[in-house]
C-alpha cells in the first residue's frame, strides 16, 4: 500500500509507491576501462590536468589522492566578486571555485572496491582542501559531491568527485539551517540529536553503527536504497574532524559500498557531503553523508509538487542490504 512520509530534514514529503517496483527497469553495463586516448586522471598522464592543489601520497611516496582545478569549470576563483542590472534583471559574475577529487591512481578501481586507507585518504584531502579554501572568506558554501554513472551525471570514468566553492549560501540550504535553528529555540534540543534518536528508535532502517557515526536507510528516503550517515556527536563539518572520526567514516563508508555493491551490483549514484555553513563554525548542521543511488528517473509528478515516489519502504531496504 503506497504511504505519504515527511522528511523533517528536508522539509518536504515523500511518496512510497512499492508497486511502482514492478515496472522494468534496463540497466546497462558500462565498460570502465573502454575509452579514447589517454586518461587525464591516471598516473603519468598529469600534464593533461590544471597545476595541482593538492596530494596525498601512500608509502611508497607515489600519490594516492589528488585534487586539481576542474579543466571545465562552471566559476573562477581569480575574479573579484561583481554584481550588476542588466534592464530590470540582476546577475553576478562567477567567482568561485570548481574544483575535482582524483580518488585514485587506479583506472579499473571503483569506490566499491576501497578499502579502508583509500577512504582515509580521501576524506583527508577533501578535509585539508576544505581549510585551505575556508582562509578566502569571500567563499560562503562548500558543495562536495561524487557522481557516478551516466543516469548521476558522472562523465569520466575514472572515479573522482568534485568541489564547488560559491560565495553564497543556496537558499534551500540557508533556509535548513535556519530551521534547525528554530527548532533548537523552541524545542531547546539539537535537531539533529532528535532525528537520531528516531531513526534509532524506529530502528528497521538501521545499517551500521561505530564510536563516530550511524548509517541507515532514512525513514522518509527520496529514492530507493537511500542511505544516510551522519555525526552521532556535534560536528558540523568535515573540516573539524580528527583522526580517529576520519578513520571512523572510512570504515563505514568500506562497509555500506562494499554491501551496496554486493546487493543492487553496477548502479550509478550521487554521493553528497554535507558541511553546512563551515564559515561559520557555530552553525547548526551536524556532517552528514547522503548516498543517493539513481534506480529510477526523476519524472513530471516529482517535478510538478516536489514531492518523490519511492519505491521501496527504507525497512525493506535495509533488511535487502543487511541479509546475508
């Protein structure tokens, strides 16, 4: 029986409709390694991208992980910040900065094959390019995001992911964080303390649980197999983590892709690390980590009211991904 449920995060409601499951899906398998000339990500081939911002290195001294400006980005960071009226419409130059995360030297290796250490790695550089970038205060959101797959936007094979630094706030994130903060004024509790104990005491939709994070099916996902992990403390960005909580999110993130992998296989994805406002360190988000897997098209219903059919219940969802 289809249900509606309300995403106290995001606000916004969410349609399961699991008899839409039964309608057919194609997914094609895409050859990783079948591409023309050479790739600009792999080792050797460092020429083919802009100068580099950062690395990190393995044992050996060779480098893990690299993040360069993205060759075609959508804003610049070597511009001043301008506004104008062109007629009786207002626009903005854009300054910014575009920048991509090359995960790994490997070609063939994708994200459901890290381990432990390649997440480390990973979750350092974006933390070390994160506090670089925060120096410029004229930077005002970090949007952090991998896609994979074509139906996630993903164009280049090899796995990466990618940073855009705006000087503003998008409205949709502004306006959560205000509500979180409204709701530690009336309620005085911290928003997202709540939403984990309700996940916790809901508890179907839980996947995994460590010192650091909890990961789990939320109980209004958007779309299907959508997995949610967040800070069981108060962190609000990345950028503010040590070690341990570094090493913590790597061995989480090994187990859900690990799992993902072995239950739906080839799937395209958006990953999303959401860091608030990390300009201002007070502010009420609490890191989290959103794992969106792109089953399904968005359509014209999920246009027209923005509100999604899912069509999976999260408790079956996570009762697939835990089943042995």
């Amino acid at each position: 029986m289809s249900e509606f449920r309300y995403n106290k995060l995001i606000q916004q409601w969410v349609l399961f409709a699991p008899n839409r499951a039964k309608k057919p899906i194609k997914i094609e398998i895409k050859d990783q390694n079948n591409i023309e000339g050479k790739c600009p990500f792999c080792p050797g081939n460092e020429d083919l991208t802009p100068n580099e911002l950062l690395r990190i290195n393995d044992k050996s001294g060779s480098w893990a992980c690299r993040i360069v400006p993205n060759l075609y980005n959508a804003l610049g960071i070597n511009t001043e910040i301008s506004s104008s009226k062109e007629g009786n419409f207002e626009k903005r130059n854009g300054f910014g900065a575009h920048e991509v995360i090359i995960e790994t030297p490997c070609h063939e290796k994708q994200i459901f094959d890290f381990n432990v250490d390649e997440f480390y790695n990973y979750y350092t550089a974006v933390k070390l390019r994160l506090l670089d970038l925060k120096k410029d205060n004229r930077l005002k959101y970090f949007s952090v995001f991998k896609n994979y797959g074509i139906d996630a936007g993903a164009s280049q094979p090899h796995s990466h992911s990618q940073l855009i630094a705006m000087p503003f706030l998008p409205p949709k994130i502004k306006e959560q964080l205000q509500w979180c903060e409204n709701y530690k004024t009336e309620h005085d509790r911290e928003f997202f303390d709540d939403m984990i104990y309700d996940e916790k005491n809901f508890k179907k939709g839980i996947l995994k649980e460590n010192n650091y994070f909890l990961a789990y099916c939320p109980y209004a996902s958007k779309y299907p197999f959508e997995i949610m992990v967040i800070a069981k403390k108060q962190t609000s960005s990345i950028h503010l983590m040590g070690d341990d909580a570094l090493y913590a999110l790597s061995e989480i993130s090994r187990y859900l892709f690990e799992t993902l992998f072995k239950k739906l296989g080839d799937f395209s994805f958006n990953m999303i690390l959401k860091n608030g406002d990390i300009q201002n360190e007070q502010n009420p988000n609490r890191f989290h980590m959103q794992i969106l897997p792109r089953l399904y098209k968005t359509a014209g219903f999920e246009l027209d009211g923005d509100i999604f059919i899912n069509t999976f219940l999260p408790e079956q969802a996570a009762k697939i991904l835990k089943d042995n």
